[in-house]
C-alpha cells in the first residue's frame, strides 16, 4: 500500500522544486540547509530588524506589513541588538511567498525558540491572523514577517539561528476522527511508547486516543524525580549562537512534590509569571510518513500552555519536551493529559528528522546549555 496520498505535507523534495518554481522567494539570509524534512526554517533577512510599541496584525483588507510600520512605532535595530523581555520586535523573515490557489501554509516556532521562551509568530501581508499563509481560494503573494518576544531573559538578535519553520499544504490529510486516529494506531502501533521505548498495550493505549482524531500524551510527575526546570532571568542576554553553556543562571531544578490523593503518583504546582520546561510520560516515535503538530489542550482539561513550539517531523524519536506556563496557579498531576498531538500525512518520502532534539530522554534544555552531570542523573533516575 502506498503510504503517500499525493497531497497534503510537503516534503524537502517538494520544498526545494516550490523554491525552483519561484512559488516561495529565497531572501539574502536564506540557505539550503534552511529546507527541513518538512518545513522550511526562518531567520532575519538583510539585517532588517525592528523594535515596536505594538503588535498588531493585518485586518484592513490588502493591508501590508510593511505599510504598518510607521503605525506601530517602528524603530530599526542591528544584528547583535538585545531583545528584552516585555519588548515587542518584528523582523523581515527569509522567504517571501507567491501561492496560487490551492497552495497554503502554516508556521510554528522553532523547538529552542520554545525552550528559551522566545515567542515567536509571523505575519504576512494581507493575512488577518498569526502563523498562517492561507488565502487558497484565491492567491497569495506577500512579504513573510517574524515576530519576536523575549517572555524570560534577554536575547541576542542573530541571522544565524532559526526562529520559526514554515509548513506548506495542498491539500488537508489530518486525522479528523476518534475511528480515523484507532485505524492510525493499529497501523502505527510504535508511535506512542514507554519512554524506555517499550510497547504498551492496547488497553494502556486507549488514554492518547482523542474523539477530535488527536493524539494525548500525558505528564512526567513522579514524586521526589526531577523533573524539569524553571526559566529565570540572570539580567545578562542569552546568545542563541553560543554551545556548551551552564544553565544554571538561566535554569533552576523543578523536582515533583507527593500527590496529596494519591500517594504512589506525583504532582508539580505551576504559578504564574514563571515558565517551566517538563515531559511527557511517553516517548513518541514519528514514522516517515506522518508529521505531528502540537496544539491547544482542551480548556476543559485544564488552563495552562503546555508548548511555544509545536512541530515533530517524520523520524523524530524521544521523549517530547513541554514548554509550560498558566495564568492561574495550577497543579499538575502525574499521569494528567498535558500535550495534544494532531497527526498529518505527508505528501511525498522525505528524509528524517536528525536534528539537536533527536533521542532526547526527560526533559531537555536548549541546546545552547549543557547538562550538569548531577542533573542528569537525577533526571534519569
């Protein structure tokens, strides 16, 4: 049976022709290594980079980006520029898109955007809504744009790192159903696993089958582990082009505390203003021809954010990484479903996922910071 419908996620393959037919404009900034199995990722343009009073984005039919500018107090900055916490900037990002109809797409942060809590969301031209390059019943030709907010500590601007990647789509292959996602884990039965990489059975299954076609991945709390790690501001910028650094003025150890009705399980209280890394109880396993994106947990679970992210290409294996934050004072529970999963066909073969994240066991800091040795065995038990 063919695994690829035709449609749907397009593949590096695909990516790289849409860029030989001039349906995606490469920018100064932009290289190949910027193609991912099935994304494409974004940096600064040209150095064009803007601090702002305000983020607002297109509602004034045909509006531009670069028309509002002058509207949203635009002041231009330089490569190497502080980004503050509580600041607003937008960047020129390093594509620019002529859709026909039919062709769309969409965009999520990059993994260590999520990790450092840099939030990160594009605009583009014409377009009323973040993230998103969808006008297929017409066309779409505009200008892409990056927005940038520090949410914990300082970052440093560069054209180096990759900020958000790039999803293009002809046509929708998500799973939509509950019959359609117990179809999908009867053929894929390695796509949720232990996370010491074990199978579970088909009754433990059951938990990560949503009604909505979605997959639920549920929190790594066990009591007296530790279990992920609270992002403070150390007063000094982060520079995102650095490797081998010491977490610890950016990081702090969170270890789960006893869960008061349950005595063999765990919990962690999250509080506002403080933005938490922890994991899943589960390791995911993508085959090569699903992508998985992250998206909102229904509100009738609980009231939090669990990723700033949100995208698993095919071939990713490991335990995933959550990136939490709540407005309310919340307690989170071992075992509690904290990550919604929608899985996607992709197109066409591609080649897998072999990036920083790849294998990744507990929790996992940016790849700018090395692990302390005491914290990696106290999250590996």
């Amino acid at each position: 049976m063919n695994k690829f419908p035709g449609v749907g996620v397009f593949s590096r393959f695909d990516l790289e022709t849409l860029i030989d037919l001039g349906r995606i404009k490469p920018l100064p900034g932009f290289n190949k290594e910027h193609i991912q199995p099935a994304s494409i990722d974004l940096t600064v343009s040209n150095g064009e980079a803007y601090q702002i009073d305000r983020l607002m984005r297109p509602c004034v039919r045909r509006e531009k980006v670069r028309d509002m500018l002058h509207g949203l107090g635009a002041r231009k900055i330089g490569i190497g520029s502080r980004l503050e916490p509580g600041c607003n900037y937008l960047v020129k990002a390093t594509v620019d898109v002529d859709f026909p109809p039919g062709l769309y797409g969409y965009t999520n942060a990059k993994s260590t955007s999520g990790r450092t809590f840099l939030f990160s969301r594009i605009l583009v031209d014409t377009i009323g809504a973040y993230d998103t390059v969808d006008d297929r019943t017409n066309a779409l030709t505009g200008e892409v744009w990056l927005s940038l907010q520090p949410l914990v500590f300082p970052i440093v601007l560069s054209d180096k790192e990759c900020y958000a990647q790039l999803r293009v789509f002809d046509g929708d292959t998500r799973i939509k159903s509950a019959e359609e996602i117990d179809r999908f884990f009867h053929l894929n039965p390695d796509i949720v696993l232990r996370s010491d990489g074990s199978r579970f059975t088909q009754e433990e299954l059951a938990f990560s089958r949503g009604r909505d076609g979605s997959m639920l991945c549920t929190l790594f709390a066990k009591a007296g582990n530790l279990i992920g790690f609270r992002a403070r501001n150390p007063g000094r910028a982060l520079d995102l082009s650095l490797r081998g650094m010491d977490p610890r003025p950016y990081f702090e150890p969170v270890y789960a505390e006893p869960d008061p009705c349950n005595g063999g399980g765990g919990s962690v209280t999250v509080e506002p203003g403080w933005f938490y890394l922890f994991s899943t109880n589960e390791m995911v396993h993508v085959p090569e021809h699903i992508c998985f994106e992250l998206k909102m947990l229904d509100p009738r679970l609980d009231i939090f954010f669990s990723h700033f992210a949100g995208f698993f290409d095919p071939g990713f294996l490991g335990v995933p990484t959550l990136e939490v934050a709540t407005i309310i004072p919340t307690t989170l529970r071992h075992g509690q479903e904290v990550a919604c999963f929608v899985p996607e066909y992709m197109r066409s073969k591609t080649v897998p996922y072999l990036g920083n994240y790849q294998k990744q066991a507990g929790t996992k800091l940016p790849k700018q910071f090395k692990m302390p040795d005491e914290w990696e065995k106290a999250m590996l038990g």
